[in-house]
C-alpha cells in the first residue's frame, strides 16, 4: 500500500477504521448477487440454483442481496442465462436503491457499465419508463447491452455518451439522474489490487475535476421536484463529502434529501448529514462505497 494513501486512511478516519479496511483488503471477497423481482422470485431462483448444486446466504441490507455459493461458473448455471440475477455488490446495489426510481419515471444513468444500476433501476420500475444508460465507449456500452439482453428488460436504452459533455435534449427532462462517476475506487483495492499501485495526488485532483464536471451537467437534467443520486467506490473525502458541499455551495436549487427512511435499522446510524452515507471495507458488510442523495427544490 502507498505510504502516502496509508497516511491519507490513518488520517481521515483514525488508525483504527484504517487498519480494518487495509485488513479487509486482504480477504478473499465473496460473490455477491442481487436478484431480480419484476417478472422473478426469490424461491425460483433459489430453486434453479440448488438444481444444480449452487446455494444461496442471505447478504445484508436488502432484501433482494445474497452471497452465491457452491459453483464452477456464472456462465454455466441456468438462472444467470435466464437473467434472474445479477452480479453485484451490496454497497452498489444501494446506490438504486435509495434513487427510488419509480414505474413510469425517466431516468438517466450517466456511467452505466456494465449496467448494474440501470437494470436494478429497471427492476425497481418494474420495467415500465424508460432508463437510459450511458457510457463512454462502444465497448463499455455493449457491456451494458450484454447485460440487459440476458435479463429481457425492454425499459432500458444503452447509449454511448460522454458524460463530460452537456446533453442538451435532456435538460429539466430526468425524474432521477443516476452519477455513479469515475473515482480513486479505494473503495475496493480488495477486488482489484492493481488500484493501490496506480494511486497519487494527482489522480485524485483530476477524478475530482471530471466529477464535479460530470454533476454540473447532472444538475441539468433534473427537473424540478427530481432526485440527483451521486456516488463513487471509493472512501476518499475529497470525492465524496467535499463534492457535496462543493455541489450545494454551486448549485442551491437542490438540497440533500433525508434517506434515513429508506434504508435498514442497521445502518440508520451511519447516515450523515441526512442524506448521505459512507461505507467502509471491513467496517460494513459490502465494498466501501459513498452515496448522496439530492432533490430539486419544485
């Protein structure tokens, strides 16, 4: 690990909280799966699965999140080809979770692939509205494609875009805007060690510089009464926090939106400032994550 990462851990959050997540680095990470409820159960999937020696843990937080355990591949079992679930961690499917898309909305997600947020966005809608994920590339997008195709939603609409770049057709025009924006992904060196290896300063000025960009233009498309969600994979209060009170400061027709009621009596007590939460790797049960959740003033 980075010295200088290490000092940045030990002093944002204390030696404690940053031994725990340097620890939970270490550890070998479970699959995590979100199943999906819209033209699917729980106990069919949990049926397809056993057929063929694969079992279930209940993972924590939502009621859609398990631990999959006892297979040879994603690809061979019978429910994953059916789309009957994706693979997702728990920290992201959060993000979804508290936008609180509902049947008939229009919503944007703005750094989609490979399209977790959009499909469970879509499952929360029960596939009716329209949520068109974004991403940068043609190859990003056809994981996104991939993704939606196996799961039969018709609601979402892949579209290469850069979020750095004002839409204009989509100005006042999004009940939810989705920003899951690049970042440092500290959050989840335990996934992809290599991250802690590519780590600076500098890279963290630059990723701050393209997601306030990127919020600037999300701003836009809200329409009045709307919700802007923002969230990053990483545990660094520069991408997160700061880039509230920084978003607030530049735009104060939104203002944080009280989620305490949308989440678990778990983790009520680790929302802050109302509308926002952080999670820790070791600390939680899921990666280490940040989520924000905006509402335009009507």
């Amino acid at each position: 690990m980075p010295e200088f990462l290490v000092e940045e851990f030990v002093s944002q959050y204390g030696k404690e909280t940053a031994e725990t997540m340097m620890a939970d680095f270490l550890k070998e990470k479970q699959v995590t799966i979100r199943i999906n409820r819209w033209n699917n159960t729980i106990e069919e999937t949990k049926k397809s699965l056993e057929s063929q020696g694969a079992e279930l843990e209940k993972a924590p937080y939502l009621g859609e999140a398990f631990y999959l355990k006892n297979f040879e591949t994603i690809a061979s079992l019978n429910a994953f080809q059916e789309g009957r679930f994706q693979i997702q961690d728990v920290s992201s499917m959060m993000a979804a979770h508290l936008a609180d898309p509902k049947p008939g909305d229009q919503v944007l997600d703005l750094c989609a692939a490979p399209g977790g947020k959009s499909l469970h966005a879509a499952d929360k809608m029960r596939n009716q509205g329209c949520v068109e994920a974004r991403d940068l590339t043609e190859y990003k997008v056809d994981l996104i494609r991939e993704n939606v195709q196996r799961a039969g939603v018709s609601c979402v609409v892949p579209k290469v875009k850069d979020a750095e770049q004002l839409d204009a057709e989509w100005i006042g025009k999004a009940d939810v805007v989705i920003a899951d924006l690049p970042c440092t992904g500290y959050g989840v060196i335990g996934r992809k060690p290599d991250i802690k290896y590519y780590a600076s300063k500098e890279k963290e000025e630059e990723l701050v510089r393209i997601q306030r960009a990127i919020l600037a233009n999300a701003a836009s498309y809200v329409k009045p009464g709307g919700t802007l969600l923002y969230s990053t994979c990483t545990v660094n209060p520069g991408e997160n926090i700061e880039n509230v009170h920084w978003f607030l400061k530049e735009y104060p027709q939104f203002e944080l939106d009280d989620i305490t009621e949308n989440i678990c009596k778990e983790l009520k007590s680790d929302v802050i400032e109302k509308g926002c939460i952080q999670f820790f790797p070791g600390v939680h049960d899921c990666d280490g994550f940040f989520i924000a959740r905006f509402k335009k003033k009507a």
